[in-house]
C-alpha cells in the first residue's frame, strides 16, 4: 500500500509511491509550494514541518533550530511512509496582486481577430431547397466553398439554425467560419487578450464588437513550482517531459477564465455574465519559450546554441486543442516572435507603445524575470535580451519578495524615509517596483554614489555579507 502524504493547511492527501520528493507530491496534490530552483535544493524556500516517516538530507539552508523544529526542504525530502506536512505561509505560492492601470485603447479603426454577423435566411421550399450551409453562405455573400468549415460546426448547424427560427448570427475569423449561433447575438462577441510572462500571467476579458475591456485579472504562472526563470523551466522539460509544464500554464489561463467570467456580470451590465461558449477568439503573447510550453513544443534548442526555437510564427489554433476553457472552436492567435530570445510579448510591447510607427528614435525597456530593450523607429528596430533573473520577484535578494501581500512597492527617502506596501499591511519585504524604487531614491539622495557604493548614513551599517541599508527597523 502507498504512503499517504496529508498537506496542511489545504487539508488534501495524495498516495504516492515510498521515494517520491514532498515537492512532487505536493505538485500532484494541487499544492502551490514555492520552488525557485526547480527542487535542486538550492534556493531554501519550500520550507515544510513534517511529522511522519521520511527521508531528508540537511543543508546548509536550514539552520539547526530549524531542523530540530521538524523543518525540512520539501525538495530533498523522501517520502517512506504515512505523514502529515504542514506548509507555512512564506513557503506558499500566492496569487500575484498586480496593479492594472487604465488601458489606451487609441482605436482608429475597430477590426477584431473574429467578427459576428447577423444573418436572417429565406426558410427552405419545394422550389427552394437549398443545403442548410449553402443557404446561409449565400445570405453572408460567399461563394459554396468560400469558407472554411468545422465539422463539429456541420453537425450543430441544422439545429442552431431551426432554433433561431432561421435567424443566425455567424462569428467569421477571416475565411474560417467559427461558429453559428441561433437569434441575433451580435453583441455577445467576446475576446480574451492574454500576456504569458515567465512569472505573472494578466488576462483581459474584451468586448469584440466595441472594443471595451470588460475586466482584467493577474496571477502567478504555476509553472514556477518548476524553477523561476526559462532555462530551470526547458531542464524540467529535458527530465520529465513537456505536459506537465504545458498544463500548468493552461490551468493557470483557465483559472483566470473562470474569475473574469464571474466577474463579468457587473462589468457587462447586460444582465448576465459572460459564458465560455461566448469567447470566439485569443490573443496570446509571450516570449519564445513559454509559447512554447503552451502548445507542448519542445523548447529544449532553445538553450543550447545556436538557440533554435521550432517556430517563431504560430499558427491559427482551435482554443480545444490546447485546451483553453472558451467555445472549443474559438481562434487562438499567438502573436508572432522574432527570435528565441525576442519573442511575442516584445513585438506586443512594440505595437503597443506606437514605437514603430514613429518618426522620433523611441527606447523601449521591459524588465522581467527576462529582460527587453529595444531600439527605433518606424523605419528600423534592434532588440537584444538578457536575463534580468527573478530579482524582481526575490530571487538572491534577502529580502525580496513576490508582488503580494506585505511588499514594500513604494519608496521615498526626501525628508525622511516613507514607504507604502501592497495590502497595506506590515512589510514583508521588497517587490520588483520597491527595489527599483528604494535604489532610485538612494542614488538621488546621496546614500548611493555612482558607482553604486553606500555611503556612510545613520541608516548604512555593516552586516553578514558587508554594508547594509536599512529601510525598515522590526
């Protein structure tokens, strides 16, 4: 009989076989663990009490207090029989709070990925008997043939059309007819934009036939429980297979589907939400590697030179063959990369900021867990990247932080030092913007010199690795 792991406070158990890791049964529980560093030990942040029978090594991680209190990393620690892990609050992978500001839509010229179109059909007679799809072609002003069709759109059509009583409204993706719904619903043409980062994933819920942005939500990527940076992320893949990376993100997606759908019935204001069969297209963005995860590509070249991806240029995809909890037909667009470290969600920021159709020489800078900049005009563009690493989400800052929370986002030091966290609770530590922030403000006040020594303050003393700067006193 297998082991019985029991994860606090989630209350959820899980057999797994004698020598599975705790951090990979509680992967297969549905446990969030955080796991910088891809369960190699390194990073000590899947800190859990255990009481029961396995099999763990010390590390220099884990100080003697914390041994002797029944702490030990999830990662190194062997199951062998029944046992009950409790997962403290610092060690539990924690939806993202990001703040949205208001979007410029700046729309000249509304044309949606999918557009709906209302048609009201002749209903058939003995001298016009007519195939139900030739029909309802010839109303929207296509040839036979003109258009591609689903089969599983074939088989509902007989249907779809008797009920509308011969009125219809088709959603049309260029020559791809993607689906038919009965009465006119013209109105009820919903998109979701989608940005896939390596850490944080945003979803915005649009209004297709207006253009409006219905509602927005952020969370963390769950593929972080397998390293915090792409190249952790290709090594898992190497080692255990694409699938499981592949999952995460789309139960990420479909998690946030599910928020803005619930969220969606105040925001639409039209009296009832919007439902997945609703959503006729996807955007997605992101860079090259987790395009790739998203649609179970192998991103292993990507790593090794000369860094090939499989592709930079997706093709239109069924929202059902990734598995997206929209209309199973709807139209996945991946926007395009540009190399396998410049990848779409760059090419989005460029067409985004109106950079490349500017005369003026624009900078455009985007730091993440990887890191953009790119160079232009209307008339040419260079782009570079590098690893900006997870600093901005805590990776080696002592103490750094994810955006939730108790993180310090604000920081002033002119006439005394002021800060605001996320929550307004008491600070934890610093996110992405407190420490962009906090050294911005110690170079303008002197306490940082240009070559990014401390200089002596009231606030500045020695501590285990050198100088230090204090911000805030327990």
């Amino acid at each position: 009989m297998s082991p019985q792991v029991t994860f606090h406070p989630k209350g959820r158990s899980i057999d797994v076989p004698a020598g599975t890791s705790l951090l990979e049964a509680a992967i297969l529980a549905g446990v969030e663990v955080n796991s910088a560093c891809a369960g190699k030990g390194v990073c000590g942040r899947c800190r859990v009490v255990v009481d029961g029978d396995i099999d763990s090594e010390k590390t220099p991680r884990m100080t003697d207090e914390e041994w002797g209190s029944g702490y030990r990393l999830a990662c190194l620690s062997k199951v062998k029989g029944d046992c009950i892990v409790f997962v403290p609050e610092e060690s539990q992978l924690k939806p993202m709070q990001i703040v949205g500001g208001k979007v410029s839509t700046d729309l000249k010229q509304l044309s949606p990925l999918v557009r709906a179109v209302y048609a009201k059909l002749r209903p058939p007679s003995l001298q016009d008997n007519d195939a139900d799809l030739e029909r309802l072609l010839k109303q929207l002003g296509y040839e036979p043939g003109a258009l591609d069709v689903p089969l599983s759109l074939l088989r509902e059509l007989p249907g779809t059309i008797r009920e509308g009583e011969w009125t219809v409204t088709a959603f049309l993706d260029g020559n791809i007819l993607v689906d038919v719904r009965p009465w006119n619903c013209v109105s009820r043409n919903f998109g979701a934009a989608v940005d896939v980062g390596t850490t944080t994933v945003a979803l915005q819920l649009v209004d297709l036939s207006t253009g409006e942005m219905i509602s927005q939500v952020s969370d963390y990527n769950r593929q972080l429980m397998y390293g915090e940076d792409v190249l952790a992320r290709i090594m898992y893949g190497e080692d255990n297979g694409q699938d499981r990376l592949r999952l995460m993100i789309v139960d990420t997606i479909n998690h946030m589907l599910a928020r803005v759908y619930n969220a969606s019935e105040v925001c639409v204001g039209k009296g009832r939400k919007v439902c997945a069969e609703e959503i006729m297209a996807v955007s997605v963005a992101g860079n090259t590697t987790m395009m790739h995860m998203l649609l179970g590509l192998d991103a292993r070249c990507i790593r090794y030179a000369p860094y090939t991806p499989v592709t930079n240029l997706s093709p239109r995809i069924n929202a059902s063959e990734i598995g997206l909890n929209v209309n199973p037909r709807a139209s996945v667009h991946l926007v395009p990369g540009r190399a396998s470290y410049v990848g779409g969600d760059v090419i989005a920021d460029v067409v985004a900021s109106g950079m490349a159709r500017n005369e003026g020489i624009g900078l455009l800078i985007d730091v993440g867990t990887n890191g953009e900049v790119v160079l232009g005009n209307k008339d040419w563009l260079l782009a570079c990247s590098a690893s900006a690493g997870p600093a901005f989400e805590g990776g080696e800052v002592c103490h750094g932080m994810r955006a939730g929370d108790g993180a310090i986002e604000k920081v002033s030091l002119k006439g005394g030092v002021q800060y605001s966290t996320i929550g307004r609770t008491r600070p934890k530590g610093l996110c992405g913007s407190g420490l962009i922030d906090l050294l911005a403000q110690m170079f303008l006040t002197g306490v940082l010199d240009k070559k990014g020594h401390l200089q002596p303050s009231e606030r500045v003393r020695e501590g285990e690795f050198g100088k230090e700067y204090v911000l805030v006193y327990s």
